[in-house]
DNA sequence: GCGACAG
DNA sequence: ATCTTGTCGC
C-alpha cells in the first residue's frame, strides 16, 4: 500500500515538526478568536473547512470564511492533519480579519508524535492555538475530573476539563506559543456548552455548510 | 495476536 | 466524520 509508505514519511514529519512547538504565556490578551473545524461532506468526497472568528468577550461572530477540497487522505488516528490541514489552510487565506487565538477541534500536542492538528496548524498560522477534543487519542493516565463544570484534572501532555455540570468532559492541550494553565482558562472562559464557543460555533457552519454543498442549496459561483 | 484509536 | 427520531434528564 502507499498509505503505509506515507504514513511513514508523515510520521517522521510530524516528529521533525513538533520541535518547533513552543510552550510558552501569551503575549497579549486576546481580542478575537478563531474556531476551526472541518466536516465530511458526504457522497462527493470533499471536505469544508470553516474559519469563525468571535468577538471577545461579545463572543459575537465577526466572520465566517470557508472552502471547499476534495478530500486528500483517508482518517488514520494521529494523521487527521494530512486529511483536514489542506481544505483549513485554504480557508486560512481567505480569513481577513487578525486573530490572536485560535481553537481547533482536534488534539494539540496530546498526540503520539506530539503533533495534533490544532499544533500543526498552529505551526502553520504563527498565532497562539489551543487543541480542544471530544474524546482522548491517547490513553489519559490521569481521572476523570469531578461532575461540576470548572473542574480539571491534568495529564502529562493535556488536561480533562468539564466545561458543563454532569456532560462529557473535553481533552485540552497546547498547539503553540500558550501554555497548558493558559489553554484551561481560555476552554472554560468561552464554554457556555460542551464545547467552547469558537469550535462550536464553527462547528455548526461547517454542518450547515456541507449540507448545502451537498443538496446543490449554495450559489455555485461560491464553490 | 487482539483491540483501541482526534475527526 | 456520516447514516438517523424520538426521548429521557438536567
């Protein structure tokens, strides 16, 4: 298979890459976040990408930038960059406003090779990124936090955050330039549901969009 | 060897 | 990620 051949390449990419991760406090407070999130687009074999970018604290959304690509690679847990990276990147250069924190619907450094895509793209857009996840990709050894929103329970490369009373809890670590404590604060700061508001709110554009795209709904001359 | 495994 | 309605519970 050339899937194995590639994985092997990536995988020593990735590696090479996440040296260049750096942990460290924010220079600035931040004035606007960026969500980023991808969805599938069923039947065509394309993905959306969705840019959203919220006011702080207004937590209004100011922009909302997106495109389309066909999908590049197979889901292969610890590649998703290979699979989602391409269509976000495209995204990336339609984004006009300034951001100075962005939040990724995927792992950070709490990765195998220490490079999720919310640490790749972060290498990529130069800005501070935050990895927040619905679920582990790599086993926690650390507990579950208690039931009550705010609590936190901190693992070697992550932390396990409850943003909301009695609901799963999220899988927080570092992309780049923030630090873990920082990444916290910023997860519950803009939680007011499971997910923090910039991956949620692109979240949603990135559903509406597909569904579009995929009923033919959207102007053509868009895609 | 077998299962698990971000989205 | 996606295919899918209602339903139970905070």
């Amino acid at each position: 298979m050339r899937i194995v051949k590639d994985l092997e390449r990536y995988s020593r990419l990735q590696k090479r890459l996440s040296q260049r991760i750096t942990i460290q406090p924010l220079k600035e407070a931040p004035q606007r976040i960026g969500g980023v999130d991808a969805a599938y687009i069923p039947d065509q074999e394309r993905m959306v990408g969705v840019i959203v970018v919220l006011d702080y604290p207004s937590l209004r959304c100011v922009e909302c930038c997106w495109a389309v690509e066909k999908v590049p690679f197979p889901y292969v847990p610890g590649f998703l960059s290979f699979r989602e990276l391409p269509v976000l990147q495209k995204a990336l250069q339609r984004l006009k406003h300034e951001v100075s924190l962005f939040m990724v619907d995927g792992q950070g450094i709490w990765h195998p090779r220490r490079l999720g895509i919310a640490a790749h793209f972060g290498l990529l857009v130069k800005k501070p990124t935050i990895g927040v996840a619905k679920s582990p990709l790599v086993p926690p050894q650390c507990s579950l936090p208690d039931k009550n929103r705010g609590s936190v329970t901190y693992d070697t490369l992550g932390a396990i955050v409850r943003t909301r009373t009695n609901v799963k809890p999220v899988y927080v670590s570092v992309g780049n330039l923030i630090t873990l404590q920082e990444a916290v604060f910023w997860t519950l700061q803009l939680s007011r549901y499971r997910l923090p508001e910039p991956t949620r709110q692109a979240d949603k554009q990135t559903k509406v969009l597909a569904k579009q795209i995929r009923y033919g709904t959207l102007s053509p001359s868009l895609l």
